[in-house]
C-alpha cells in the first residue's frame, strides 16, 4: 500500500510503497538531503524529524510504513572551499586533434570540479573555473557512489548531478571569457575511472569489485551531445587511457605532465589522497599501484574534521611550552581541523614526543586541544596512522618490487590539491616518505588539469600516452604476501621503517 | 590458590599485556614444570591477557601492531601449553567460520578477528578473501559451525553479506547459525538491516560479541 511522505519545509509530498526507505523518498521527491555515506547507516548526516517525534531519525534506516510528515534540518552547507586549479604544466606544439578555436580540459575530481577554457590557436589558458562535485551529496566517496550508482535510478542521479555541474562551469567560463560555448569544440574529461564512468552514464559496478576492471573502453572519443553537453554542434569528449580501475586518466594526465615516460633515472609520482596513486618510472619503464588510505586526508572521519574551507586549521607547529601555533583558512576563528593540518599536527606531536611512536599520547592524554573547539583525539591519531600506512606501505612494495632504495630515487613528484598543501618536514616526521627523499620532492599541483590541456592540444600526445598507458604494469598491493606485515609495520610513525627489499 | 600458582598466572597475564613473548614462554615453562593444570593457566593466564589487550585496544590506548605482537607472546606461551592440557577440558568455545565477502581481498582486519577469536578459546575455518555469499553457507554446514563471521573494507561488497543471510533462508538454515558481520562501512544499522546477529566495530569486541551470541538461547529461525 502506498503511503504519502511530506518533507518540510519544502512542502513537497511523494507517494511511496511500505518498506521505501525515507532517503529513498526524498530523492524520490527531489528534496535535498545529503547522504555522504549513501544509506550505510554510518555519517548520520542524513538526520530529519518525524511529526510528534522527539528524537531524530536516520531517513536512510527509517522506512516508510504510514504517511509522514518529515522535518528536514537546513543544510550546513560548505561555504567555500580552497581548490588548487594550477599546476606544472608542458609545453607541447600546437597539433590539437580537432579544427576549430577553443577547448575544454574538465578535472573531475571526487571532491571537487576544475574546468579550465584553453585557446587552441595559441595554447593559452584563458579562464579557469571551480566547483564542488555536487555527487558527493549523495554519496561522499567513490566507493559509495559506485554502490549508488549500481542501480539504473542512482547512476542517472549521479550522471545528471555531475552533467549539470560541469554545464555550469561551461557558462561561468562563457561568461568571464565572452567565449561561447558554441565556440568550444572539445573537452577532455579529467578524472579518476570511477568518475569518468559516472560522467559519461556507464555502470560502475564492475570497479566496485575485485579485480576492479573498468567496462568504459578508453581512450575514446563520445558526441558531446549525446551526454547532454551543450558546445558546438558537432562538439567531441575525449577520454583519455586509463591505466586500471583505481589508476585513472587523471594519473594519465599526470604521467604526461610529468613526462615520467621520457624522463631518465628513477622518478617517483605520488598523488597523495583518499586513493592514493603512485607511479615509479625507471627510465621510461612505469609500474603502478593505489593505495586505499581512506578519508582522513579529507579531514573525514575525524572528530573535528573538515574540508579545506574557511576555519579550517590547515597548518599547525607546536612551540617549546606545547603551545599551538596554527595557521587557519580565511583568516578567521578556527571551526575543525582540515587534512593537511592534521597531518602538520600528528608529525609535531610525534617530533616534540608528545606522540610516541606507536601513535599513542605519551602521558596518557586522550586529547590534545589546538583551539577553543578544535582538538585532535587519540582516535584521529589512530586515522592518520591508517592512512599513512597505506600511502607508505605502498611506497615501499612498489620500491622493494623494482628493487629500488630510497636513496637511489632522484626525485619524487607529487600531484594533487591536497598534496600540493603538505609540508615536506610533516611528511618525514610522520614516516609518510621517508627523509632520504628530502630535497627531491617537487609538488606539481593539479596534474589532472594541466596534463589534460597537452592532450586538448597535441594529438601526438594523445597516441603516445594510449601506448604508454598500455605498458604500465599495475600491482594489486592487497594480493602480495607480505602486504599485511609491511602495511602494519608501517602503521608505526618511525622516519625509518625496515627495509623490505 | 597459592601464592605461587597465583603468581605465574599474573606473569603469564602480563606478558601477554607488556607483548613479552619471552616472559609468556618462561612462564607457561614453569607452570608447566610446577604441575599447573595447562588449562587454567591457558584460560586464567595466557587468555585473560589477550581480553586485557582487547580492552586496551578498544580504548584505543594499543593499536593494530600491539594487538598482534600481544597474540605473538599469547601463541608463544600456548605451543607450551597446549599439549598438556587433558583432553576433556580441550574443548572449544566453538567454531566459527570467517570470510571476506566476494569481491573484496582486503583481509587484514579480518585476520586480526580471527586472531582474538582464536585467542578466546574458539576454533576458527578461516575461508580467506573474495568467498562467494553460497561458499560460506556450503563450508559452514560442512564444518557445523556456530558462527558465520563476515567482512568487508568496502561498501560496494557489502551487499553480499544480505545475500549469506539471504541463502541461508532459502536453505532453511537461518536459525542454525549466528552470523556476524563486520569491516571498515559496516554499521550495527546495516547489521540491523540485513537481519545479521550482531555486529561489532573491533576484533577485540568480535571475540566479545561472539561468545554472548553462544551463551544466548538458541532462537528457532
């Protein structure tokens, strides 16, 4: 029997069957609710009230077996957000793959969304734009969005959502440019393979699953019009190669604008993030692996977490009486802790003992206070040690795999917004790289973007990364025998981790 | 008791906790040699330590390294143990059967709750990562476990912990296992939901979980 759902204060009604669940519903009735965690019961973000109910409910695990009347909380919405939209690019000759005088580059990161307005008769970048990638509504991570995105209604949800999203950033370059869209002839979609499936209607579901196999058939080239991106009439997307289902064309790009397949040595490209990527290129030779470091990086799942937005303490040093100095976002009161000040925070306690370094506060604190209403808890130190682990252990089984030392890698390349944020000194005091790679870290930006606008402009590119995409080997870390002993050793915060080799 | 007897169960407890495979493994020695029953000493001594540990661990004063180099001293003093403890005390707390659901490999959290299931006195089939919903259902009547114990690191696996519960309806089979599901998405909500027995956040409060689940009267499912 179907039952009506009213949720207020939009005052917009649905009529669902018994058993719908309250999430359902307002998707149903196009009412927002954010939902990061995608229903699993876990973010609590989802909270909303029942007619003559005290108590808030989860609309995720509530379902609907009368007619309700539901109160939706006002979003807390995030005011602003610091996205990185530069970074090292490569000058290429001017051969772009189709006629005409303008160019799209989008990066479409799970977080955030970068679109940059290129000129194809000089190269030159004429307006850049940013935004949230509104998916994460509705589902934080990649993960949960695959799993959203496994049933037809949640894969038009997300494909529309992000569709939309990137139309915006079509006008708003329209409009800061005079350039119109009709102008733009191409666009290169940026992104990891999850998002590119998303971005272009295909089921993720196979990347859900081991052994993670994209069904989106790349490099490729789709009919802008045909996915409901309004350019010129006879407008392309192009997709570059991507490596493997957790290694994206946003790595492709990478490796591009970071020629690991021409430059000579050792070089070590690291995308430090929720999936941290990393390639090692040995004289052209490229193997490849993500490391599952989860969201800590983000500032989720963290007691006093946030996104890198205004009041976040995004840098952090602790003085000689144990007093904070902090450095935070927008200039104002400080609200949570972002990723980057997190990790500044842990790697200052771990150097001024105040971590030992097991992870655990030395004097049996549970808690350390950075401000008012921001402390970092023995449970996010627990966080930090997660994901570095990952990032480090990865490291380490890639470098031990080619039978590489940390002192023979000349250099080591890190892309990526949250990265580009991370202090050196911080990374060696955690033991997220080791310090023998002091002095030949280079922090490259956003990869994604500037990778992405060589292959807008030179086509040669285009076919040169789809046959070195074809060569990189990819290591499935979790299947390695000594995974789990390496992963746990490096959960320890030590600036020398025993060598695997 | 006496004070001696007293004395190396405490030690054997603590080296445990201090992650002293050495002191574990001169104790069980001892007691071995002063004619300690091997089963106290294993349940008052070894295993009270790792429950200390757990506790520990769930007050996230020790973290994963810990928690194994514990279980490394635990199992250092029970090889001493074990072969003189008399046959009709060896019994078990029971068995388990304990997976990672189909298309996931990510296993160390669930190696860690097999470990201080172990280490609670139960007898644990470890059918390893990527097992299909059908697998664990098929081995567990197999073996007559007790517990079905379930994991998963991501939530696009987690579907398939509904479908073990879900087979196992179908096969009228529902109320001759507990099954208990847990991993880094996993919430007691979702456990609610797809209608498992329990849930628990921790290897530590799974080996807890695990024995109130047996201690309960059987339900008729």
């Amino acid at each position: 029997m179907p039952h009506s759902v009213t949720f207020l204060p939009a005052g917009r009604s649905v009529d669902v069957p018994s058993g719908t669940t309250l999430l359902e519903a307002a998707r149903l009735a196009r009412v927002a609710l954010a939902s990061p965690c995608n229903g699993a019961g876990m973010c609590g973000k989802c909270r909303v009230k029942l007619d003559g109910a005290e108590d808030a409910v989860f609309a995720c695990s509530t379902d609907v077996a009368a007619d309700l009347r539901v109160t939706v909380p006002p979003a807390l919405g995030e005011t602003s957000l610091k996205v990185l939209e530069h970074g090292i690019g490569i000058s290429v000759p001017l051969e772009p793959s189709v006629a005409g005088d303008y160019g799209v580059v989008v990066d479409i990161g799970t977080t955030t969304l970068v679109a940059s307005l290129v000129d194809l008769r000089s190269g030159a970048e004429r307006a850049s734009a940013a935004s949230f990638n509104p998916q994460a509504h509705h589902a934080q991570d990649v993960l949960s969005r695959i799993t959203l995105a496994a049933r037809p209604q949640g894969l038009a949800l997300l494909y529309g959502t992000v569709t939309n999203a990137i139309g915006a950033l079509l006008d708003e370059l329209a409009q800061a440019t005079g350039v119109a869209r009709e102008e733009v002839r191409e666009i290169v979609y940026s992104g990891n393979t999850a998002m590119l499936h998303l971005a272009t209607g295909t089921d993720p579901a196979s990347l859900g699953k081991h052994p993670y196999t994209p069904k989106l058939a790349t490099p490729a080239r789709l009919i802008a019009r045909e996915h409901r991106i309004r350019i010129a009439a006879d407008g392309l997307i192009y997709l570059p190669p991507v490596t493997s289902g957790f290694v994206g064309a946003d790595i492709t790009s990478g490796m591009l604008a970071a020629r690991l397949g021409e430059i000579k040595g050792v070089s070590l490209f690291i995308d430090i993030g929720t999936n941290g990527e990393m390639v090692l290129a040995v004289d052209g030779d490229l193997t490849a692996t993500s490391t599952a470091a989860g969201p800590a990086f983000e500032g989720m799942n963290v007691s006093c977490g946030m996104r890198a937005g205004d009041g976040a303490i995004e840098a952090v040093e602790i003085g000689d009486g144990d007093e904070a100095v902090l450095g935070v976002i927008g200039g104002v009161a400080p609200r949570g802790i972002c990723g980057s000040g997190l990790l500044d925070a842990v790697g200052a306690f771990v150097a001024r003992g105040i971590v030992a370094g097991s992870g655990r506060f030395r004097d049996g604190r549970r808690t350390f206070e950075l401000a008012a209403d921001v402390a970092v808890t023995q449970r996010d130190i627990r966080q930090v040690q997660l994901a570095k682990g990952a990032v480090r252990s990865g490291l380490d089984l890639l470098l031990a795999h080619a039978g590489i030392s940390y002192e023979a890698v000349d250099r080591v390349l890190i892309a990526g917004s949250f990265g580009f944020h991370l202090r050196p000194e911080s990374l060696f005091r955690l033991g997220l790289l080791p310090r023998a790679f002091d002095g030949r870290i280079t922090f490259l930006g956003n990869t994604s973007k500037t990778g992405g606008q060589a292959l807008l402009l030179n086509a040669s590119c285009r076919a040169r990364m789809a046959e070195l995409v074809r060569r990189v080997k990819v290591l499935d870390l979790a299947t390695f025998p000594q995974f789990q002993r390496v992963f746990i050793e490096s959960l320890q915060f030590a600036e020398r981790i025993p060598a695997y080799v | 008791m006496s004070d001696r007897k007293t004395e190396l169960l405490t030690n054997l407890s603590d080296a445990v906790v201090e992650m002293d495979a050495d002191k574990a493994v001169d104790n069980a020695r001892a007691a071995v040699a002063e004619s300690v029953d091997a089963y106290e000493a294993i349940d008052q001594g070894l295993a009270h330590g790792m429950e200390r540990a757990g506790r520990l661990f769930e007050e996230e004063e020790y973290f994963i390294p810990e928690l194994l180099l514990c279980s490394d001293a635990m199992y250092g003093g029970l090889e001493i143990l074990r072969p003189h403890v008399r046959i009709d005390e060896n019994e078990k707390s029971g068995k388990v059967i304990i997976g990672v659901i189909e298309g996931d490999t990510h296993d160390i959290g669930k190696n860690l709750v097999k470990i201080m299931l172990e280490t609670s006195g139960f007898d644990v089939v470890d059918l390893g990562r990527d097992v299909p919903p059908a697998h664990f259902v098929e081995r567990a009547r197999e073996v007559e476990a007790d517990i079905i114990a379930v994991s998963t690191l991501m939530t696009t696996t987690m579907e398939g912990m509904a479908e073990v519960i879900a087979v196992l309806r179908r096969e009228n089979l529902r109320g001759r296992f507990k099954v208990i599901v847990g991993g880094g998405p996993i919430s007691a909500a979702f456990a609610r939901k797809i209608g498992a027995d329990g849930y628990s956040p921790n290897a530590a409060s799974a080996a807890r979980l695990a024995k109130t689940l047996l201690r309960e009267p059987q339900e008729v499912g």
